[in-house]
C-alpha cells in the first residue's frame, strides 16, 4: 500500500518516511527542495532497505500531481509540505497564504479526482492562538493565531474538516504537533533549518557546535517557574510513530478527528538548556535577552486523546532528545 508524502525531504516528513517503511508502507514522496534536500530522502533509503519513490514538483501544480497521483495510486495522503517560519510569515504574509493554502486546495482537488480518500495533516499547537488555558485540549479553543503561519494552519483544518463533511466516504486526520525536537538516533537525518534558525533545539545545537556565540533567552520574567518559556518538547521520532498510528485510523475511519502530539509535560528553556548540556557534556553559553513578540508563557499539550484514540504515547526522555539533536548536529555540521 502506498502512502504519498508531501514535504517529505523536509524535518518531521523525511522521520515519518522511515517509520512508515519500517512499519511495512510503501512511501512516494513529492517536494519541491525549496526548504530541502533530496539528499534527507536518499539517507531515508538507505536506513531503511526501501526504495521511495522522489518527485520534484509544486503541490500546488495541479498537472504536475495529477501525474504523481496516477503513477503511485496512493491508498492515503500526508501533507507535510508548507513554509513554517513565524517571522518571515508576519513580514511576507501573502507569501504564507498563496502558497499554504493553494498546495492544499490543489492536493485535496486531486485527492478527489484520484479518488482518494484519506488525508493526514501536519497542523501545529500555534492554532489554540493565545485564548486557551494550558494543557490544551482537541475541544480547548483554536483561532486567535498571532501570526499568518498559524493562521494558515487555522485555516487548512477548516478547509479539510469542510471537504470530509461533504463527503461522507472521506477521512481527514489533524495532527496538532507541540514543540518537535531531536533527530533518528542514526544521526543520519536530522533537522536543517537554513539560515540562522528561529527554534530553540536548533539554536542550541548550532552554539554547541560553535557556529553560532551564544544563545539568546528570550525572557526570564514569564510567570513560570525559572521565569523562562514552557514549552512541550517531543522527540521527532516519537511524532514519526504517532503518523503512523494516525495512517492507521485513517484508513479504518470516516469522518473528521483532531489529535495533539506532545508529551503532555512542559520544559523551560533554561532546562533545556541544562538537559543539553548534561546529555552531551558541551557548554551551552548564553544570555538573558528581551521577550520576543508573540510568545506565550506556557504552552503544553493534554495527549490523553491520542493514548486513547491512538494508542500512542510519547516514550522518549529530553535526554533523548537532547543527545539525538546533538548526534545529528555534531555528524553534520553544515547540515545535507
Ligand atoms: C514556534 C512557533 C510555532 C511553530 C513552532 C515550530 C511562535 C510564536 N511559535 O513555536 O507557531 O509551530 O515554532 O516548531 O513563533 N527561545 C529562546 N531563544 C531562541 C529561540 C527560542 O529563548 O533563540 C524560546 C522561546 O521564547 C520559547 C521557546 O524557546 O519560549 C521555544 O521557542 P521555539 O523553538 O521558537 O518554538 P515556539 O515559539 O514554541
């Protein structure tokens, strides 16, 4: 059975690739390397024995996928694919929603020429905006986004809940993700943000390995317990596996379902930071600097649903991720 992957040379796409070969899925990936390197799907390949299948294409380019479509004949859809950078989101908003947007009009347009009936998305935590109280829940509020990124993460479950409820036949799945970290513990794929990167793991990573001088803190006088950002961090390989356990659900189920991936506990910054470096025995120098706009104090998922639902739950320790991110940074400095 083929699954098509879009975004799939990319962090959390190239991870879920692995799992699904592993788990016996035949895996066809299209990405347009814009943010990627084929180079993540060749490494996927070799760790797993799998050939899979790579096609250079826009999502949005509906000729293009409606080949793809007919040559792998997918049983089901992940749509990893979309430009993820908050800030560059807030200064170049039309760039966010022409191209978020039109890959996914295109793909679901597809979908039904194709027949295809099963459709997993990558949406984020970012959409419960700054309206509810930690942990969120599925049922806790969503909107209120604060930055065009998550608006079109907003908006993609909207459109995709409204296809599956006209259509009786379809099964729509909405993975909110928490704070993806870490990498395959082959240290053979990884996370490769380009440019200096937004994120705290990879800053760190990128400290650790010297090319960056320090890591800025962002605030040290939120409402939390060190006065540093609560986040729930989860390891990539542990977000991999809930695909796969979604895919599953997918395929024996109609309708729509929303399902947080976290861990269900927050962590600091500043532990973090500590867990690094007692995970890797590297100094992590840094300094307290100004709160950045538009975060939040705390932010932290309840994944009971998913355990029940599911049947999964995230298993990996921070020292897992922490070790794991530094494995991949440290075997690939410059990254691909
Ligand atoms: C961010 C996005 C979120 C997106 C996610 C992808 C915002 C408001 N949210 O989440 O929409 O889905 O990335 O992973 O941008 N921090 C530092 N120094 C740094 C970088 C981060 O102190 O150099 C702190 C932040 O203030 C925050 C925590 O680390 O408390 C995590 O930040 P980050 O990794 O950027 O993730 P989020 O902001 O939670």
């Amino acid at each position: 059975m083929t699954i098509l992957l879009t975004g799939a040379a990319g962090y959390i796409g190239s991870h879920t690739a692995v799992a699904l070969a592993e788990a016996g899925y035949d895996v066809a990936i299209v990405d347009d390397f814009s943010n990627s390197s084929p180079e993540a799907v060749r490494r996927c390949e070799a760790l797993t024995g799998k050939k899979m299948p790579l096609y250079e294409a826009d999502v949005a380019d509906k000729a293009a996928m409606a080949r793809i479509f007919a040559e792998t004949k997918p049983a089901a859809v992940i749509h990893f694919a979309g430009h993820k950078a908050v800030g560059e989101s807030v200064a170049k908003p039309l760039k966010y929603y022409r191209n978020n947007l039109d890959t996914t009009l295109s793909l679901l347009e597809c979908m039904a020429d194709a027949g295809c009936k099963r459709f997993i998305f990558s949406s984020s935590a970012t959409v419960y905006g700054a309206k509810a109280a930690v942990p969120y829940t599925e049922e806790s509020e969503t909107g209120g986004c604060t930055n065009p990124y998550g608006w079109t993460k907003f908006m993609i479950e909207q459109i995709a809940g409204g296809v599956a409820k006209a259509d009786p036949a379809m099964s729509v799945v909405l993975l909110r993700y928490f704070n993806p970290v870490g990498a395959h513990p082959s240290g053979r794929i990884g996370e490769n943000p380009s440019g200096i990167p937004n994120n705290l793991m990879p800053y760190i990573t990128q400290v650790a390995v010297g090319r960056l001088p320090h890591l800025n803190v962002f605030g040290d006088d939120y409402d939390t317990p060190d006065g540093t950002g609560v986040r729930d961090y989860i390891h990539v390989v542990d977000l991999a596996a809930g695909h796969v356990k979604a895919l599953e659900y997918a395929l024996s189920h109609t309708g729509t379902e929303v399902f947080n991936l976290g861990t269900g506990h927050g962590v600091s910054v500043l532990e973090l930071v500590h867990a690094f470096e007692a995970a890797t025995g590297v100094k992590v120098p840094y300094v307290i600097a100004p709160r950045r706009p538009g975060d939040l104090a705390s932010v932290y998922a309840d994944c009971s649903k998913a355990k029940r639902v599911l049947g999964w739950k995230a298993e990996k320790t921070v020292q897992d991720m922490c070790a794991d991110s530094w494995r991949w940074q440290s075997n690939n400095p410059n990254g691909y």
